[in-house]
C-alpha cells in the first residue's frame, strides 16, 4: 500500500512510522508513506499557501493554487490513488471504512490547517471527505495518522497468524475481553481462577462471555447490531443458569 500524504507539516506524519505497527509495515515494505507539502509549489517570496475567506469570517484557508499543485503532484506519484480530504464534513472512519480503504492499492490522504480549504479544489481533486470523529482538530495531519496506523494493521503479512485469525474471526464484532498478566495476585485482587487452570476450552467460553458482557455494557449499540448467533446465545444461558442456580 501506497500513502502519499498531503500536509504542511511533514515532520509530524512522518512521525507516524517511527513506532508500531506502522513502523513494521514500513520495514517490511507493506506500506510505504511519502509526504508533498504545498509549501513547495509557493510561487512568491514569502511562499504563502494560505489566504483570507470571500465573505469575511475568522480564520485563513489554504490557496487552491499551492494545494491543488500539491494534490496533482501526488497523482502523477501515484497513477490511480483515490484522493481523501480529511475533514470533519466527511464519512465517519469505522472498522468497515478502514477494511474498505487497506483494499486500495493506494491512497492520497489531504491535509487542510487553517479553517480550511477552497471548496473548488473539493470539487475539482478530491474522490471523498473521511472524518475520523466528530470533533475538531488543529489540522487533519492527525487523522491522516490514525487512518494510517489503522490500515497498517490490516496489510498482509504485517501481523501475525495468530493475531490476524482473532481480528477475523466472526468475534470481531465484539469488543475485547479482559486481560491480565502476573502477579497472580496484585493489591489484594486474584486473576480469575479460569486463566490459570489450563483448560483452553473453559479459557476460550470465558473470553467469549467476557466480549459479550462488556459489549452489550459499554457499547449496547454494537451489541444489538450483532444481534445473538447460536454460541452467544449458549454461552449466555450457561452462565444465566449458573448464577441463577448459585446466588440464592
Ligand atoms: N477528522 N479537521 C481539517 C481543516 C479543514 C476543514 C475543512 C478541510 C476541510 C478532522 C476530523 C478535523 C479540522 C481536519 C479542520 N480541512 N479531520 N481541518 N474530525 O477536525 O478528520
């Protein structure tokens, strides 16, 4: 996979491959990230990218004459990428948006600082606008690194058997179970017996129920989009029979 990123800020996108998982994608040639800025397509001396808005209003926006170069720069890099503008007028991220866009063999994501940026070069360059929540940041060189760790994660070989098979098997529409690591006991609180008894089948029907209650708790939206395949619904009875025959 193929990122071009374009931003004003450099530096910090490519700090997005100093660490993780984003960084062995990079090593293995899985993904490689290469960044333009506007800046290098300034014509005048003080090399301005941005400019007052038409109709007054607080703020600055980037010049359509330095982005767009920039934009079309990373096109000609990149013959066929799609073009996403981060911004948050766009499409919400979410786990199918991210799958969607790992697919691509390459991407240019757009960065705009400022208030942000001539709507002609939305009209003229960008394929789609992609939120990652419904907040404001300073600028979208933040989001075009969480768009990047996120596909990074999805890019073959980068990780894995073991983790791949958890992130795509049919539990990866629930939330994760607890963790825990030694000591077994640590400010007077034991790991559950169940992770220490080596019985793998009891360890896997823990985790499962364990996914179970903390999506239908934290995220009840996500647990009844789900809805209950046949195993959720045993697990549940199991332990609902349990409790009921145990707490008196
Ligand atoms: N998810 N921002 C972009 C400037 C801007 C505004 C409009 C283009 C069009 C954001 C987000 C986000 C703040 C990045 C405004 N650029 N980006 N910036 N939420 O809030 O991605």
């Amino acid at each position: 996979m193929r990122v071009t990123v374009v931003t004003l800020f450099p530096e910090l996108v490519a700090a997005v491959g100093d660490s993780g998982i984003p960084r062995v994608a990079m090593e293995s040639g899985a993904l490689q990230v290469d960044t333009i800025s506007p800046r290098d397509f300034a014509v005048n001396r003080h090399r301005t990218v941005d400019d007052r808005p038409f109709g007054g209003g607080p703020g600055m926006l980037m010049i359509p004459e330095t982005l767009a170069a920039a934009i079309s720069a990373a096109k000609k890099r990149t013959i066929g990428a799609r073009v996403l503008l981060m911004s948050p007028q766009g499409r919400r991220l979410d786990r199918a948006a991210v799958h969607a866009l790992a697919d691509e063999a390459a991407l240019i994501l757009v960065c705009g600082r400022y208030e942000g940026i001539d709507h002609r070069v939305i009209d003229t360059l960008v394929d789609e606008q992609v939120s990652i929540g419904d907040y404001v940041l300073s600028g979208g060189e933040l989001g075009a690194m969480v768009v990047i760790d996120a596909i990074a994660r999805r890019l073959p070989g980068v990780l894995g058997d073991a983790e791949s098979v958890v992130q795509d098997s049919f539990e990866a529409q629930l939330l994760d179970h607890p963790h825990y690591t030694r000591p077994d006991v640590w400010q007077g609180m034991a790991v559950p017996d169940v992770l220490r008894s080596g019985d793998h089948r009891a360890i896997e029907a823990w985790r499962e129920l364990q996914r179970l209650c903390v999506t239908a708790t934290a995220r009840p939206d996500l647990f009844y989009q789900r809805g209950l395949d046949e195993r959720a619904r045993a697990l549940l009875t199991a332990e609902w029979l349990h409790s009921a025959a145990t707490n008196v």
